[in-house]
C-alpha cells in the first residue's frame, strides 16, 4: 500500500500546502541500495565529560570538525553529574542544525553505576534527552543512545547505526556488553558477514520475513524459508530466487524442532522467529480458540523450537536467535490481549534465556519489535486508523519491511555477539509505549 502523503509532501505544492495547514512533514527516508552502501559526508565525533573511550578501535572514520556533518557522534560515557550534563548541551547545540537530511546523531553512554547515584542521574538523564531530541530533529534525522564498554565489540552496532540501514530505528536506547568469549571477531568480508552461515527465517514466504530471508542472503547466509504447507509455493519462490530451500511445515507442530533439526544435519546459525499472526477481537468478544491459536503461533512455538533446537545442538556456538515481538506487546493495543500477551510474553522469553543461551551454548538471543510497517497485515487495517499508525511517530511515516530486516541482519551478524537480551524498536519512534 503506497504511502501517498509522503509522496505529496515530497513535492514543492504539496509541502507549502503540508506546511500551511500545520500537518506532518514526513521525509522520504535514505535507506541502502548497492548504489548507496553508505551515508556519504562526515562523521563528527564530539565530547561531552572526559571520556576513557578509544573510539579507533571501532574502525570508523570520525573527524573532530565538520560543516555539514551526515552523523554526531556524541561520547557522553564520562558524564557522571548535573554540570557535566552540561556539556551534552554545549557539544551539540551549535551543531544540531546542520546535521544533513537522513543523518545520525547516535549518543554514547556508560551504564549506570549503582554505586553512584550521580553518575546514574546524569547518564539516565540521556535517554530523556536522546528521547527528546529524536521527536524533535525532524528531516528524517535519527537519534539514538548506545550503552557501551567496549568500542570494539560495540563495532558492529555502531556500523549499523551509522548506515542507511538503521533508516527507521529511531529514538532507542541499545546496550552492548563486553565481547563474549565465543565471539570470532569481526568478519571477514563486512559486506558480506554471514558468508558460510545458514538461516532459517519462519514465515518467509512473504512480507518481512521474506525481507528478512532477502536481506541475510545479501549478507551471504544460505537461506532456509520456511512457512506453512499452504504457501509452500510462495516459499519456494522466494527460496528459488535467493538460492536457498524451502521448508514446508506449521512451525506449531509439536515435532516442528525435531523436523527442522532434521532438515538441517550440518547445524543451524541463526533461527528467526518471524511466524505471527493475528486474531483480533475485544476480550469480551473473544472466543477460547482466537486466544489459543495466536499464543500458539506467536508465542508457544518459539519457546519450543528454541529449546529444541538448543538442546539437540541444531544451533551452534557463535549463532543467533532473533524473535519477533511488536510494540502491541510494549504498550498494549485495543483488540489485541491475545496478540499483545504474545509479544510481551517474547520480551520475558528473550531477557531470560539470553544470558543463559550465551553462557551454555554460545548463542546471543535478541528480539526486534516492529511498529507500523507497510504489508498486508497493516493493508488490511481501515484507513484512518492506518493513516493514524503510520503518522504516529517521529518519522511520521510507516516503516518498510526492510527496516526489520536490516534490523534483524545486524543481530544476525557474527560480530554482534556483545549485543544480548535486546529488544530493539523498529518503529521510527512510535508515541506508543515510550
Ligand atoms: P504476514 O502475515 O505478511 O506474514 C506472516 C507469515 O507467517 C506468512 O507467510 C504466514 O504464512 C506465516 N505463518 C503464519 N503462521 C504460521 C505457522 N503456524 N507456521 C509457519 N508459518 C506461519 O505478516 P508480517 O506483517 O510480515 O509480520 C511478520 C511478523 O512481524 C509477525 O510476527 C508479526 O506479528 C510481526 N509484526 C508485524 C508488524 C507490521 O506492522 N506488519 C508490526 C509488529 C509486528
């Protein structure tokens, strides 16, 4: 479904008419194509407190001074009180305005010291404000805070943040930890970092999953789509196009773990749990099957494959999990009990098993938790209840399979290994759910 306002404001009437009348100003968002693998101009890198970090360790190309800079880098780890906070507003002030179109301003902070309450007043109070400068930047500028230690094993994160990839992540507050001791380092071929790995994306056949399933064999994954007997033919296009397989069968089987196991002898590294669906109606109305098929599908399924697949060895050290939940299931959404349960009930599983996954198999395991993307599922909502999703958020717009993807892409990535127990927002700041 095309986002006709968008087209509208994009043109010189429309945007004096937008304007005019007080209306949203969405821009059309840089994302990555070949053509352009990166956002091109300066990477200012400014400081705020003093701060311990070696940011050459992350490999990217940041200069202390820049006119019109396409990224902010703002090392704010060594604020640690009231007047040091101070310098977050001193740092970026003069330079806000200039941050080109589509540009980043990513926000380095350092976690919250409990012994010192001080220092976790001023770096909490980053997030109000990285919160506060995303729903205020306009021109579809990103802002984000990023948690760090180690600049190294934070590498792969702040690549993404920094790319047109991360078009719709706005306003989100991302923690990496050390690197865990399986982590391999960064890949070989950064364009190409899961060359020799095998995914397996549930519900590929289409919408974001077959995004997802598109955007790993980007990334040099082999490819396993699967989806339910009914689409296997979709599945097996999409298969066929990314020189992957298809895989028949409803990830709600109780033997779907055994099976899947069983399709992949030679092991699994990375497994998305994509597979959703929805069943809405008001708890009233609500029959005991329309509750039971969504848990089922969204949440039961994913808690069993996962521990099938860990416990049989299917998922090797160094791979991936990434779940989907939904920001229905962060702040909750009228007709939805059944689906939000489910997705909440994704962020309970990934905060749990993360720390376990990693220390007993190797395995990081993150979810993504979309907002308003444009597919079928979000076609078939009336139309000014989906103008309404699609306008509520920083961007203003709604956001496009590929945003989950790329998303998702980054988790997936050998070098995310530091990034664990996530649940990362792709929803371009909803106002929903903070
Ligand atoms: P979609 O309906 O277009 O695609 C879902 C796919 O999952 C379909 O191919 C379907 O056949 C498959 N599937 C359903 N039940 C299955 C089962 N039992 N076994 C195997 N495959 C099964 O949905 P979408 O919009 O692409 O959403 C993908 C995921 O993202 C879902 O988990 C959804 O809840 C989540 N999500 C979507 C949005 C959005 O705005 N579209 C927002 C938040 C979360």
């Amino acid at each position: 479904m095309a986002d006709r306002y968008l087209s509208f404001t994009g043109t010189g009437p429309g945007r004096f008419l937008t304007r005019r009348l007080g209306l949203p100003q969405p821009t059309a968002l840089k994302r990555w194509s070949p053509e352009r693998p990166t956002l091109p101009g300066d990477r200012l890198l400014l400081t705020a407190g003093k701060s311990d970090l070696d940011l050459a360790a992350t490999g990217l190309d940041l200069t202390p001074s820049a006119e019109r800079p396409t990224a902010v880098v703002l090392d704010a780890t060594g604020v640690r009180d009231v007047e040091t906070l101070t310098e977050v507003h001193a740092a970026l002030h003069p330079v806000v305005r200039s941050v080109a179109d589509s540009g980043r301003v990513v926000v380095l902070g350092a976690p919250l010291d409990p012994a010192d309450h001080h220092q976790a007043a001023a770096q909490q109070a980053l997030e109000g404000f990285t919160r506060s400068l995303g729903k205020e930047i306009g021109r579809g500028r990103t802002v984000n805070l990023l948690r760090l230690t180690d600049p190294a094993a934070a590498r792969s994160t702040l690549r993404f943040l920094l790319s047109p990839k991360s078009a719709y992540l706005s306003g989100q507050v991302l923690e990496v930890g050390p690197a865990p001791a399986t982590d391999t380092g960064p890949p070989a071929d950064p364009d190409r970092p899961l060359t020799g790995r095998t995914a397996l994306v549930t519900g590929g056949a289409r919408g974001i999953g077959e995004a997802v399933a598109e955007t790993l064999a980007r990334d040099g994954a082999r490819v396993v789509v699967l989806d339910v007997p009914q689409a296997e033919q979709d599945a097996r296009r999409v298969a066929d196009r990314l020189g992957g397989t298809a895989l028949a069968l409803d990830i709600t089987a109780a033997d779907a773990g055994a099976r899947i196991a069983e399709a992949l002898p030679d092991g699994l590294d990375v497994l998305v749990h994509n597979a959703g669906i929805t069943r809405d109606r008001r708890l009233v109305n609500m029959p005991a099957e329309r509750w039971s098929s969504v848990l089922d599908v969204n949440l039961a399924s994913v808690l069993r494959t996962t521990d099938a697949l860990l416990t049989a060895g299917t998922l090797r050290r160094g791979g991936r999990v990434v779940a989907t939940a939904s920001i229905a299931g962060l702040a909750g959404n009228a007709g939805q009990t059944n689906y939000g349960a489910s997705k909440a009930g994704i962020v309970g599983l990934v905060r749990s098993l993360a720390p376990r996954a990693l220390a007993e198999h190797g395995v990081t395991v993150n979810a993504v938790a979309p907002g308003f993307i444009e597919t079928r599922m979000t076609a078939a909502i009336p139309l000014f209840i989906r103008e309404a999703g699609r306008r509520m958020n920083s961007l203003a717009q709604g956001g496009v399979p590929v945003d989950v993807a790329e998303t998702t892409a980054w988790l997936a990535d050998p070098g995310s290994g530091a990034v664990n127990g996530q649940v990362v927002r792709v929803c371009g700041q909803s106002l929903l759910g903070a």
